[in-house]
C-alpha cells in the first residue's frame, strides 16, 4: 500500500511549508483528538473550518 509512503514524505514535507502554504500543514490524529473539544468549547459560529495554524495554537493552550 502507498500510505506508509505518503506518510513518510509528507514528514519530510511538513516542516517546509511555511507562509501562505501553512495551511497545507498536517497534524497527528492524536494532536486533532485533542483540539477539537477546545475548539468545540469556544466556538461560536455552527460551522468553521480550523487550518493548521488554529488547531496548533489550540494545542498550546
């Protein structure tokens, strides 16, 4: 199977977008298991889409 391949390059991958290509980051799904009930908590719209820079600021808190 080709995702053990994907997963490998995108490691690769992750550090080197930075800027407007930030967005594109990847997150482990351990990291999103942990940040979406802190976005769920101060959310106020009923939909929104959280880019790279979101979620991982919802980490640090």
């Amino acid at each position: 199977m080709r995702l053990p391949l994907i997963i490998a390059i995108w490691g690769v991958l992750n550090p080197l977008l930075v800027g407007p290509a930030d967005c594109y980051r990847g997150l482990a799904g351990y990291d999103i298991t942990h940040a979406i009930p802190k976005a769920a908590r101060h959310q106020l719209e009923k939909v929104r889409i959280y880019h790279w820079k979101e979620m991982a600021a919802l980490l640090r808190t």
